[in-house]
C-alpha cells in the first residue's frame, strides 16, 4: 500500500477545520475566490462577527493543507 507517511494526521486536521456547520458554512462561502468582511461569513454562517473571526481562525491554522494563501487571503490553487 502506497500512503504517505502522515498522511492520515493532514487528513484528520482538514476534518476537524471543516467538521462544524458555521466553518464549513464560510469555507464554502469563500469557494468563489471573493473576499468577504466577518460581518459577511458571520450572516452566511448564522453567528456573531467575532465567533466568525474566531472559526476563522482555526480554519486559517490548517491554511497549509486546505490551500489558503495567508497574505492574499484568497483560495489559492494547492497543486500548483
């Protein structure tokens, strides 16, 4: 069996970024590449701008492996 030696532990960090329903709400707000204010994602994800931020956040953390770009702040293409 081919896998990638931590693989499984990237996997895990993607899920657990994604696995509540007002950070997935976001992430899929942003799938079209525009910016959005955390007044913005905290409308789409049902909570106060600060909790927005605060989800963000953690989301951002994981930015490596779910191919945020941090000083554009957009979804950047992780393969290249």
């Amino acid at each position: 069996m081919n896998v990638e030696r931590n693989a499984d532990a990237a996997v895990c960090r993607i899920a657990a970024a994604i696995g509540e329903r007002a950070r997935a709400s976001m992430l899929y707000c942003l799938i079209d590449g525009r910016a959005r204010t955390s007044t913005e994602l905290a409308v789409v994800a049902d909570v106060t701008p600060s909790t927005a931020v605060r989800k963000l956040s953690l989301v951002l953390s994981g930015h490596t492996e779910l191919g945020f770009s941090l000083q554009s702040h957009e979804l950047s293409n992780p393969s290249g």
